[in-house]
C-alpha cells in the first residue's frame, strides 16, 4: 500500500497528514485513551531476557503505537496525548509521540484489510515462546533473499535470528546496546555501517521512533537491497513504504503478541507471493 503522493520519507508522510491529504482533518480528530504498556520477559528455556515499553493512543476503533527505550518517555507525554486532537500531536516536540500520532491516524484512514493491501496472517494461541517463534517464522517468510545471504536484524529478537538460520540465512544482530545474542554472537551497534556488507535488512518499527528508519531505508533503496520491516511500532505507517525503499512489512498492532496467551493475528504487505499462489 502506497499513498497516491509518493511519500519519500517519514517527514514528508507526516506533513501529508498534517495537511489532511491523506484523510479526515486531523484537527477534527481526538485521542481518547493514551496509554504505555511496559513488559519484563524471559521466555522459558532462554538465558536471557528484555524490556519493552511502549506508547499507545487510542483513536476512535484504532490504536497507534510507539516503542521506546525503557524509561525514556516523561510521564507528561501521557498528559499532553490524552483529549489532544490528532493535528497538535502531529507537531509534538517528542518525535515518539508523533510517531504514535500518525499511526493511529492512519489506523483509523486505512486499517489492516485485504482492500488496504493487507494479508492476515494466523498466530497460534501458545507459551510467549511459541508465539514468538510463530510471529518469527510470519516475519521471516517475507524475506526473499536465497540461502547464505547475509541479514542485517536491526532490534535483536532472538526468535528472529533463530528463524532466519532456519532457513539458511546468515543473520547480523544490531542494537544500539551492543552485546551478545543468547547464543553468544557480537551484536553490532551500527546499523548503516554493517548495511554495507549485508544482501538484506530486517528492521524493527522501532527505528521509527528513534530516528535510524531514513538511513536505512535510503541505503536499501539506492543500492537495490531487500529492506523488511516487523513493526509493532508505525503498523500503518510503514506499509505507506512499499516500493519506496521498503519491500514488506509485517504489521502488527496493539495488542501485540506478548500480551496474551490466545491467537493473534499479524498483517503482511508485500514480499513473496504466498504458497499455492505462485
């Protein structure tokens, strides 16, 4: 899915929302509920574990979210998001605000449905780790790229490495933290110099709010690389991406699959066409 004025980056696309060109006025619009959701795990047989926290706004039937560093967001954000319309959150100082700003914007202008694109994609109801590896094998399958490629993983996801050397790939974690993997691999801190020596990148929602997504996408789309996205954070903003630097996204919205022990559902745009339809 692609909007009609051919974003070409995240400030264009947001300006285009400011102005309404791609809906409703966003002046006419308010945000209900804010809200943050901050999560501790460690999946069960797995030596280590990590923290999220996350942004979410509540828009009519649509919630637009935006991960953040543990910690990192003031309690005020909150204050200044709840009864706002959507038009002043646009302009917010925090760009993670923004962020969440937009993608429920765009949420409530163009859901996850076939007629937008989307391909939904089941996931099966299970342990956290079982539902991990599901949503990693649902993130993996959009990666068209042939054994012993090399994959950039910007956001280390565990899961997602132990996904792609299933099917022959050779994965490179990045995270800003630096580390190791839970297999002891070195994690790479950054992302555009490891770029260059990768055939593909596979890169979390995050980047949206920190400010890495632009370089990114610019590198995978000047040198012709697969650029996959798995996004909790800007689910309907990074599909607005598709043949802009962007090759597919898994999109999948609040609530996310750490949240509950039932099935879920992801949203996939792009990237290989499904089995039985090739």
């Amino acid at each position: 899915m692609t909007t009609a004025l051919g974003p070409t980056t995240f400030d264009t696309l947001l300006e285009s929302a400011r102005t309404g060109a791609l809906g409703p006025d966003p002046a006419g619009r308010r945000i209900a509920v804010a809200f943050t959701t901050r999560q501790a795990v460690r999946h069960d047989g797995r030596g280590t574990g990590y923290r999220n926290e996350v942004l979410s706004l509540r828009l009519g039937e649509a919630v637009g979210s935006c991960a953040v560093e543990p910690g990192a967001l003031p309690d005020s954000a909150i204050d200044d998001c709840v009864g706002a319309d959507v038009a002043r959150l646009l302009h917010h100082p925090l760009l993670p605000v923004r962020v969440a700003a937009l993608d429920a914007y765009l949420m409530h202008v163009t859901p996850h449905t076939p007629a937008h694109g989307a391909r939904p994609a089941g996931l099966p109801a299970g342990t956290s780790l079982e539902k991990s590896r599901a949503r990693a094998r649902a993130v993996a399958e959009l990666l068209d790229v042939p054994a012993g490629s090399r994959v950039l993983v910007v956001g280390v996801v565990n899961s997602l490495l132990e996904a792609l050397r299933g099917r022959g790939l050779d994965p490179v974690p990045c995270d800003f933290k630096g580390g190791v993997t839970e297999w002891g691999d070195p994690v790479v801190t950054d992302a555009l110099a490891a770029a260059e020596h990768c055939d593909a990148l596979l890169v979390s929602g995050m980047t949206l709010g920190n400010g890495t997504f632009e370089p990114l996408r610019r590198h995978a789309l000047r040198h012709g690389k697969p650029l996959v996205m798995f996004a909790q954070t800007g689910s309907a903003i990074l599909p607005r991406f598709l043949g802009h630097g962007v090759s597919a996204v898994c999109a999948e919205p609040y609530p996310f699959f750490w949240l509950d022990g039932g099935p879920g559902t992801v949203h996939r745009y792009g990237g290989p066409a499904p089995e039985g339809t090739r």
